[in-house]
C-alpha cells in the first residue's frame, strides 16, 4: 500500500475510546420476525475502555462570550488541508489562549474557519497529558491557523503515526484480525482519535461498522453456499430428483444477492484504503448499489416465508436431512447458528444497513455532503423495506395454506382433486365453528375448524396428535365455491350448554353454563336437502365476517371462472323453439309451437354447413350462423339423430323406427333449392321396433349400431355404411335387405336394460343396470361371453376392492373411455368414477371420484370429460377427476349423443330452458366450444413491427 501524506497528531497516553463506538455493539440478536433486530454473532463482545486508563472527555468546556461559536460559518475565511478532508465539529474550536494573532484573509480548498484573537499551533509538546485533562487545568490547544504551517505539519505527523494503522486495514480486510480487535478504535492511531469530538468518533465508528457488517454478510453468504449449498447437491440428504428443485425453493436467488455484495463490498474496501482512518463517506457507494439489488432483494423477502416452510417441512419428514444439518453445524464458521438464520440474513440485512445510516447522519455535521444524501438513500431503503412487507405478508399466508393442506386428512377410498398447490390457490379464511348433531336422547355439540379457500369450503375436525402436530380431517366432503349458496345469517341466537370448567366449585358444577351461539346456514346447490349445514359462530360480528367473507369469495370465484372458461357456452338459437308449459295447452300456440328439443346434429354438404334439429313435430335445419330454421321432415316425436356426412347419410329414429335419408337432399331443402317432400325420396328403413341407435366411426368404419326389441329379448346388430367407392368392390360379408348397408355377423343378446352404447377402441362398450360389457362388432356372435367391466374377482381379500364393488353397484353405468397418454381406463357412472387397467382390474388402491352432481350423460372432450345433468354441467380432468368448470342451467340435455367417436374439432351440443313467454317456454340450443389460452406476444416477436419508423 502506498504511503500518503497524513497529518500527524499527538495523543497524550491513556486516551481511550468512547465506551461504545459502535451505534449497535450491545444489541440483542434479531429474530428472523423482527427485520428490525440485528444478527451478531453469540461470541461477539465489544471492546471498553479499561478501568485503569484515566477516561478522556472530548467535551469543550465552557468559553467566553468572546470565543467564535462555529468554525465553519460561511462568513469566513477557509484553510487548505490535505486529502483526506476532515469535516470538524465545533468542539475542535481553537482555544481562546493566544499563541498567535495570525488572521487568514483567504479561501483555501474550501474549508472554512474563523480565527481567533490567540489560536496556537498544535504540536506534540503542546498537548496536555491526560491527568491535567480529566482535573479540568486546561484544554487542548487547537491548531495555530497558518495554512502552510498547518497542511505541512499535520501532514507530516499523521503519516509517520499511520503506516502500523494501515497493516492493521489490510489485516481487517483479509479477516486476519481477531473479532474483538475489528474495531475502528482499534485501528486508528490514538493521536488521530484524540483530535477529533465526540460525534465525529461515533460517526467514523459507524462508517466502520456498515463495513465490518458487510464483510460479515458477504462471509455468511458464502458460508452459505459452501456449507449447505454444494455439500446438498453431493450427498443424498435430499433424494435426487427433488433436490434441484428443494434448493430453488429454500435458497431461491442467493447467488445473485451474493454477486451483487462482492462488488460492494469491494468498493467499501477500496474507499477505506484510500481514506483510512477517516472515511468521509460512504453513501454514495451504496446508493449507486442500492439500485442494482432491489430487485433481487425483493423477490427473495417476498419469497423468504415459503422457504422457512419448505425447509421446516423438510426437516420434519426426513431424517436424513436433519442428519445433514447437524453434520453442517460441524463447521467452526457456523458458530451454532442454524440453517434459518443464514436464511434470514438477506431479509434483515437491508434494515439493519437502514438503522446504521440512521444513526450516522445523527452524527453528520450540518455542512457535510452526507447531509443531503443519506436522507436520500433512508428514503430510497425505507420505501423499499415497506414495499416489500404486503409481499410478506402474502407469502406468510400461503405458508399457513401449506401447513393447512399438509395436516388435511381425507376419508378413505375417495380420489379428491382440491388443485391445492396451484399458484393462484390462497386460503381467504379460516376460524373455529360449531355444529350441533341430533341423536336419540340429546343434543350434541361439535366443534370444527372451517377453511375458505378461493375454491373450495372446507369442514374439518382438527386432532392434536402431539405437541407440534395437527391433523384436521375432512368431516365432510369439501364444496366447491360454484356449488356454495348462503341460507339465513340472521337467526337469533342459541343457547350452547358447557360443561363447568375445572378447579370450579361444587355448586358451579352442578349449576348449567350457556354460552350463545349464532347460527347461520349454508347449502349445496345440487342437494339442497342432503347437503345443508347450519354452523354457529361465537359472536354475532364473527357471523358477520364469515358472511362477507363468504360473499367476496364467492364473487371472486365467479368472476375469474367466467374469465377463464375451458368451455365456452355458445348459444345458437333461442326463441325459435318453444313448447308448451306445465299446465298449458299446445293448442293456440300457432306457428310458434315446435315442440320440445330432442336431438340435433352437425351436417355438411359442399361448402355449406348446417344444424339440425329434432323436435315433437318433425326435424328442422338452418344454415350455421342464422336465426330461421326451415322444416324438413314431417315425423311424430323423433327422439335421436345422427349425420354422416362422410357417407352422405342422415339417419333419424322415431316411433321405433330407424330410417335414413340423403345429406345432399336434405341440404338442398334447407336452402330451399328442393320442397321438404323430396327428402322422402331417398328414405330408406333400417329397422323397426328399435330401442336405440348409435352411429360414427369404429376403427377405419362407420357403422350404425343399433339394438332391436323381441320377446324377451334385446338384439344388437352392427351394419356397415357403404359408401360409393365400395360399391363396386365385390362384398365379403352377407347382404342385408337394405342396399346401402351390410351387416357383421350374427346379432348379438345383450341384456333389456341396456341404456347406452359407445366405442372404445374397435371395440363396442354396451352399458346396462347391471354393469358394463365390451363386444366386438365384426363377430358380434362370437361374443356372447362378452368381458364385465370393471373386474371385481378379487374382492374377497381387498376390502377397498369390496368397498368400491358395492359403489359401482348402486350407480347407473354410463361408459367409459381411454385415458389420454395412459393405459388407464376411466368407467364413468352417474354418481361416480373409477379408474381400471387394460385387463378391468381397479387402479389407485381401489379409490373412486364423486361427482358433485348426479350427471344423466358425458361428453369426451380431450383431456377433459363433460358430466351433463339438469341443471349443471361439470367439467373435470381425466387423469384426476380436478373439477375446472361449471356451467349452470335449467332442464339441461345433450342432444347430439347419438354420434360415436365425434371427431377432433367437433362441439358438444346441449339444450336447455330458456325465457317463459305466454305460456310458452323457449328452448336454447347451445354449443359447448373449447376455448384457447389468450397468448399477448411482445413487440419484438410481431414482424415488422418498427417497419414504419425510420430509425436513424
């Protein structure tokens, strides 16, 4: 290091520092809570003075009136001295004793300074012992004010006394010194201190300090990377494949903090050896750095809180990891600190640095530049520290959410999807509730803890297992807020009877104690009756906040549901269809009565595409896109339809027949090119005396199944479209009556109660009361011994099998589909789901999916399946039954189920209840269309985007 000139100053023996030079030496360690506390090592001690050196009071004593009461008014001359500046404070005035007359007339290098009558010159012979300056004899002399004498002495003198002072820095700096010696007294020679005042001392203390607290903090992060960090990733304290993403969670951006305090801290040191020992200032360092890690800062406090859990959690579930821990405290550098202090480093550091650059502007002088800038940099710290604490506060929520989702306990066998750990989730409320049971002989009381989730409400029975772990089980199953509604919240209150407390006296045990209870009641909206708890809250302003928060959540729900709809609800047509009320007559209506809807379908022809629709009175098509509708089948009651427009078919049963007729003919009618008579033209019956019909593609085919009643019997058969290409290839199956048609096989038994038909595969699902069986339609007479699904053979030895069998036994089977992406099997039913494998055999231990509605058909759209009953629509996940979306309506069928395996870009049409007008109630044709995710893209991505400005 090379040696500057200095001014030298001579200290009487025994001076000592102030007794704490540091504004923090005697704080108590900080709490990772209190981001106002400080973090000091358990072994810190500051250094005292000694009881045997005479104490050194920089106090000036009393002066004359005479005597100038600042020397840095602006009035005055200034004087000149050498780098570094020494700002002075009005105790290191010159003495009223004259030594001298001498009066500067000019500015110098922009230090101001009154003289006096009689200012000596400061030199070691000069200075008063420490003994005559504690008996109050004398004062020290100050500086004689010549400049050039001044500037070449003090100069001079301070440069021999510091070259011990600067190895003792560069020690400091590459943390050689010891701890009790990294002080700034330490450090500086003693004649140095002595000239200076009080305040002065405790600003240079302070300076110091935000240095030494940097070094530590830079130290502690790397300690932090060296001991946790690195030795994590190369053992197996935590498993392989979740150890990349658990030092994301716990330590999150430390690195980046870490990078920007090395170069802080590098500018604090190169600042103290240039200036050492006294620092002018700092705050411009770190306010230049201050604006570089905001942002860093910000986003690990906010995020801080969920790594504390994530650790925590950690430590409670692996004893591999609190080994680890354990073997971390090993290091001497840890100093028996655990992993959550160095954690919470970062998040109190930026106080603690705030506190320290409160305390030195307390001790800046008036006219110092640090005046004008430390405020600044309070205010930018400050603004920050408080910006960040909302942040906190959310990510101490969701840390309460975690530890609310880790102790959930659900019943048994039931597959429940809360979406817990979605990004968006957030607990809005929580408190105790009671709910009050009937049985035989008395009233029973129980109490319960009720979570409100942004989707879900929770009623849980919370259970003490030990002292550190609560259970809550779920008592009843949770309700989606789309299915919430609120009763009463204005009932009077009730009288809850408690038993005496103990440690009461006789008489207070016998005597009853009442407490009131408020009740209020809330409901399911697809089981009103079965599903309606009363809850009582212990006060009537508790009642009133669970009310409001019940309503803000509900309508929070809502909104963003209906902003991020899977499905979209299009509607096609409203008005033109209309039957009669409940009590009306259909006479009257006119022209305007059509008849309840009961089938439609999509239909293409050219390049026109239609909707057509079955009522009552016959079937009516409309081009896609307009209102009108124009009839083309005069047929009583048509109940399914189906249109292939790939083959040019359409086919319609009604009255049990099942006939088809010309896509083209009926097109041509539609935009009334041909009469409605001609359709009948290429009418063509299939069958009579049919119960259902189904029609789509099976394989590379399109087929029509359909099932035909006899005596005691129910037939199914499968035909085989013949389209115009391949009718001129020779036939390799026997020939039916119908021309247009061929048959597979024999027909097949299958039981009387059969209510729906669907595909899987090349195979045929038949479902029936009785369950569920697969058939292979191009040997329909080879599968009389058909495969039951699901396979329940093994129910004697697994009683969740047993439990699940006598589920699936209660409920109507609907069908079943293919797990995208999977070799899993998911049987639907009306009240519930389950998952099978490719032999029938039950998956995920035998557990089930409830749907929150008893659904009369489905839809399977993707990865997703549409649970239709008459007045919801439930839209959840294969691969977990998660509820996404609910639709709500009035008298809601689907009215295009006919068609098998729709293809890709098809929709799922549904009618239901529209307005009530006259006695005549409209029925709404509505497309259930699949939504996108709406993607912004950036400036930068759109071509051309600056092609209309010319940039030079």
């Amino acid at each position: 290091m090379a040696q500057r000139h200095r001014p030298h100053i001579s200290i009487p023996p025994g001076a000592a520092p102030p007794a704490n030079p540091s504004p923090s030496a005697h704080d108590p360690p900080l709490s990772p809570v209190n981001l106002w506390a400080d973090r000091r090592y358990p072994d810190y001690t500051p250094v005292s003075a000694t009881s045997s050196a005479p104490r050194i009071s920089l106090d000036v004593p009393a002066r004359a009136p005479s005597r100038p009461s600042s020397a840095y008014e602006s009035e005055t001359t200034r004087i000149s001295f050498p780098e570094p500046q020494l700002y002075r404070s009005s105790s290191q005035r010159s003495s009223r004793s004259s030594r001298s007359s001498y009066r500067p007339t000019s500015s110098i290098a922009g230090f101001t300074h009154r003289s006096s009558r009689s200012d000596s010159l400061l030199s070691p012979d000069s200075l008063l012992t420490a003994t005559q300056l504690a008996s109050g004899e004398s004062r020290p002399p100050s500086f004689e004010n010549t400049p050039e004498t001044t500037v070449r002495d003090l100069s001079s003198e301070l440069s021999d006394l510091t070259i011990d002072s600067e190895e003792a820095l560069r020690k400091f700096q590459s943390g050689e010194l010891n701890d009790d010696d990294e002080e700034w007294y330490r450090l500086v020679p003693p004649e140095a201190r002595e000239v200076l005042d009080r305040n002065e001392v405790q600003r240079q203390s302070i300076l110091f300090e935000i240095i030494k607290s940097e070094k530590d903090y830079v130290a502690d992060l790397e300690l932090v990377k060296e001991v946790f960090i690195e030795p994590l990733i190369n053992t197996l304290a935590v498993p392989q494949h979740r150890v990349k993403g658990f030092i994301q969670e716990v330590f999150f951006n430390i690195d980046a903090i870490l990078a920007h305090h090395h170069r802080l801290l590098a500018a604090l040191f190169a600042r103290q050896r240039d200036q050492h020992p006294l620092v002018q200032s700092l705050s411009d360092i770190i306010l230049d750095n201050s604006l570089l890690f905001r942002n860093e800062y910000e986003s690990y406090i906010k995020h801080y809180p969920l790594a504390e859990a994530r650790h925590r959690s950690e430590m409670r579930r692996s004893q591999r990891y609190q080994y680890f821990l354990q073997q971390c405290s090993l290091d001497p550098r840890v100093r028996k600190r655990d992993l959550i202090t160095f954690l919470s480093r970062p998040v109190t550091r930026l106080p603690r640095l705030l506190l320290l650059l409160e305390n030195a502007k307390k001790y800046t002088e008036a006219d110092h530049p640090d005046t004008e800038t430390i405020p600044l940099l309070i205010g930018i710290l400050s603004d920050f520290i408080k910006s960040t604490q909302p942040g906190i506060a959310a990510s101490e929520d969701k840390v309460k959410f975690w530890n609310l989702c880790e102790s959930l306990v659900y019943q048994k066998g039931e597959i429940i999807d809360l979406d817990l750990y979605d990004e968006s989730r957030s607990l809005r409320f929580q408190g105790p509730l009671s709910r009050r049971y009937k049985t035989n002989m008395d009233l029973h009381w129980a109490d319960l803890h009720v979570a409100l989730l942004d989707n879900y409400l929770l009623l849980l029975k919370p259970e003490a297992r030990s002292s550190t772990v609560m259970k809550n089980h779920v008592v009843s199953r949770p309700i989606p807020l789309e299915y919430l509604r609120l009763g009463m919240f204005d009932s009077p209150p009730e009288n809850r009877k408690e038993k005496a407390e103990e440690g009461s006296g006789l008489l207070d045990r016998v005597r009853s104690r009442y407490r009131q209870m408020y009740p209020f009641t809330i409901y399911h909206a697809s089981s009103k009756m079965n599903r309606r708890y009363t809850l009582y809250a212990a006060s009537e302003e508790m009642r009133k906040r669970w009310h409001d928060a019940l309503v803000e959540t509900i309508a929070i729900r809502q909104i963003r549901q209906e902003s991020n709809m899977l499905f979209a609800p299009h509607v096609i047509n409203e008005g033109f269809f209309k039957y009669a009320a409940l009590g009306t007559a259909a006479y009257g209506a006119g022209s305007h009565y059509t008849g309840r809807i009961n089938a439609a379908t999509e239909l293409s022809s050219g390049s026109h595409k239609f909707i057509a629709v079955a009522c009552t009175s016959g079937v009516y098509v409309a081009v896609r896109g307009e209102p009108s509708f124009r009839k083309v089948l005069t047929l009583p009651n048509p109940t399914c339809m189906v249109a292939l427009s790939a083959a040019g078919k359409f086919f319609v049963m009604h009255e049990g027949g099942l006939f088809s007729y010309s896509i083209d003919l009926i097109a041509r009618a539609a935009l009334g090119f041909a009469p409605s008579q001609s359709v009948d033209a290429s009418k063509e019956r299939i069958s009579t005396d049919v119960l259902l019909f189904r029609a789509g593609r099976i394989g590379s085919r399109l087929m029509v199944l359909y099932a035909v009643k006899s005596f005691l019997q129910l037939w199914l058969y499968a035909l085989e479209v013949v389209t115009p290409s391949d009718s001129a290839n020779p036939q390799r199956w026997s020939t039916s009556s119908v021309s247009s048609f061929r048959s597979f096989g024999e027909p097949l038994s299958i039981p009387k109660d059969t209510h729906n038909l669907t595909v899987l595969s090349r195979r045929i699902v038949i479902c029936s009361d009785k369950g569920i069986s697969v058939a292979d339609p191009a040997n329909l007479s080879l599968s009389l011994k058909s495969t039951t699904l699901p396979d329940f053979s093994d129910t004697d030895d697994n009683p969740p099998m047993a439990g699940l069998k006598s589920r699936c036994a209660a409920a109507k089977p609907l069908g079943i589909l293919r797990c995208p992406e999977s070799d899993e099997l998911l049987v639907i039913y009306d009240e519930l789901g389950c998952y099978i494998d490719k032999h029938g055999v039950p998956t995920r231990s035998s557990g089930y999916l409830r749907w929150e509605t008893k659904a009369t058909s489905y839809a399977h759209r993707g990865d997703y399946i549409l649970l239709i009953s008459p007045e919801f629509i439930e839209i959840r996940t294969v691969h977990t039954g998660k509820l996404v979306q609910v639709i709500e309506g009035v008298d809601i069928r689907r009215i295009d189920g006919g068609l098998l395996s729709p293809d890709k870009d098809s929709t799922t049409l549904v009618a239901m209840k529209g307005k009530e007008e006259h006695g005549l109630v409209a029925d709404k044709v509505v497309e259930l269309v699949e939504t996108a995710e709406l993607r912004t893209p950036r400036v930068s991505e759109v071509p051309g985007a600056w092609d209309e400005f010319d940039v030079l």
